[in-house]
C-alpha cells in the first residue's frame, strides 16, 4: 500500500501524481483508491483508463458526461451516490415546503458544482417551475470577485438575493473559496431565509461559525443531502468499531473511504493471478460486495453506486457537544427529526 497526498490541487499536483502512480505497473500498483473531489478526479479519470490502473472513488458525485463521469472504459468505481440522489432528495423536501422562488450559488469552474446545479435546474424546471436568472450566482475560479473567490461580498449578494424564498448553496469540495463564502453567506443571512445544499455543506465549520447564534441554523434553518447517516446504518459493527477507534462514526467520507477499501479487498480476495487487468475484470462481475459501513454495495454498468439512496439532515441543539453546542441529525418526511 502506498499513501499519497494529491494536496486537492485539480492541476498540476494531482496530474504528476497520476503519472508516477501509472508508472508502477511493474511494482504491482492495482488501484487507487481515491480522489475525493470530482474536479480532481476528472483530471486524472482518463490517465488512469489508458493505463489499466482502476480507481475507486469514495468523493467523487459529478455526473458531467464530458469527464467520462457516466462513460468510461470499466475502470471507474465509486461508493458515493452520483448528484442526482443529491438532487432529487433536495428537490422532494423543496416541493414540501412550497419553495419557489431559490436564489443559488455555484462555481461554474468546479466539476462538482456544475454538475449538481445542472441537475437541479433540471429536475426543478420539471417538477416546480423556471429559475429566475437574476438569482443565480455564479463562481468562477478566475474571478475573485465571484462566489469562488477570495474578494467575494457576502453581504451584497444576500441582499442581492432578497426576492429569493431559499438560499442553494453549492460550494465544491474545497478547491477554490466557495466553501468559505457559503460560510459567509450564511453569517450574513442570519437564518432570515433558510439554507438547502448537498453534502458539502454537512460540515463541521458550518456548525463552529453558528455555535453562538444556532437561531442561524436549527428548525431547518439549514438542511444538507448526506449520503450517509450512522443512526440509519445497518452495519452496526462499522459503527462500534469507528466509536471504539476514533470515538466518531458520523463522517460520510470516512465510512465510503471503507467502502471503497472493502470492495478493493474483497476483490483482491476473488482474483486470480492477480494483475491491473483481472482485477478489473473481477470488479466488472462483482453483483454485490456485502458487509461495507455503509451496507451491502452494488454498482451499475457505468460503477456508480446504485443502491445508497441517501437522506436529509437538519441541525438541532446538542449539549454533550462542548464545541458547537449543536449536531446534524436525520430530518424525517414531515419535517421532524
């Protein structure tokens, strides 16, 4: 096993790191489990396919078609659920609550981030009515001035937003500034208008900058897609054991990083004359690998994750939470936890 940094840098650092990885073939390198943000990932997707070396994503949600995201050559797994779980989980609690009028923040230079607010325009034109352009703010990793930069006003783009019902916030998996400036953008709204993401916003540092002002983010104030919740998991020896190692099983990254290691193992374990190419072929016919954190895991003929539907969370006050003083919990179907 080898252990590399890629530095969430999606240019030149994780490109050399491909390379030098690729180059390994004769050091019996079989696969990389890895990267976490979409952007990276479809940096690097193809580098990895013209090698052989398979890649196992536990991050990456983009379903952008140019980036062979959804056509690919056989050797792209993930154990994450695509953006369109994100998407259609989003758009079921919005429909509820009668939202129409959104104001949304996305980074145009992000795989991720493009890829989920193309999908919720999508399934929002089809089942509640058209966007107002006006309400739509756009990043760009070029533009400091913009919801992706370090020169973005928070406090002139909320007020900008003051015809919206709901803020969507879409920040990427922390390759540019978006993620601060979500943050931003939620200490500026004050909870006046409620805040919907996906599962970038199931952070942690959204939580510390509320912890003197829960008002901002408790009664769905705000409410994030995550795929995965410990409470709801079947695999409660998963459970056990991340309390008993690490005294938290709550992170969505880290129970599909098992995952994605468990289906890298069981592989290996069924593979003869084990190589790039029969552990790829293993992997193609594998129906369902049993026993991951997050339950039994099957893939479609593309190896996206098909069967972690996923579900909302809201925040409420939590006081055996010495640092916050608040905790993510499941939001039910009628709004309730």
């Amino acid at each position: 096993m080898i252990i590399a940094d890629d530095a969430n840098d999606n240019e030149q650092h994780v490109n050399n790191l491909a390379d030098e990885l690729n180059k390994l073939k004769n050091q019996s390198v079989l696969a990389v489990m890895g990267h976490y943000a979409s952007d990276l990932t479809s940096e690097v997707i193809q580098k990895y396919s013209d090698n052989e070396l398979v890649l196992i994503s536990f991050g990456s949600t983009s379903e952008n078609k140019e980036k062979r995201f959804l056509n690919r050559d056989d050797y792209f797994f993930r154990t994450v659920p695509g953006v369109t779980y994100h998407v259609d989980k989003l758009i079921k609690y919005i429909e509820k609550e009668g939202y129409k009028n959104p104001a949304i923040f996305y980074n145009e230079s992000s795989d991720f981030s493009k890829s989920v607010y193309n999908k919720f325009i999508e399934k929002f034109k089809d089942k509640i009515g058209n966007i107002n352009p006006e309400l739509v703010f756009k990043g760009d990793n070029e533009n400091n001035n913009s919801f992706a930069g370090k020169n973005f006003n928070s406090e002139n783009e909320v007020n900008n937003a003051e015809d919206a019902d709901v803020l969507i916030l879409f920040p990427d998996g922390q390759t540019s500034q978006s993620m601060y400036n979500a943050i931003e953008i939620m200490k500026a709204n004050q909870g006046r208008k409620p805040i919907i993401g996906t599962w970038t916003l199931r952070n942690n540092r959204f939580l510390e900058a509320a912890k003197d002002n829960p008002e901002w983010v408790i009664e769905e104030k705000l409410v994030v897609y995550s795929p995965y919740f410990f409470d709801n998991n079947d695999n409660k020896q998963y459970v056990e054991q991340a309390n008993a190692l690490w005294g938290d099983a709550s992170s969505p990254r880290t129970a599909l990083s098992y995952d994605a290691a468990w289906v890298l193992i069981n592989a290996f374990l069924k593979t003869n004359n084990l190589n790039r190419q029969t552990l790829q072929e293993t992997l193609n016919n594998m129906e369902t690998v049993q026993g991951g954190a997050t339950g039994d895991i099957t893939f479609d003929d593309n190896g996206n994750r098909n069967n972690l539907p996923g579900l909302l969370l809201e925040v409420k006050a939590n006081t055996n939470n010495k640092e916050t003083g608040l905790k993510f919990v499941p939001l039910s179907e009628n709004g309730s936890p």
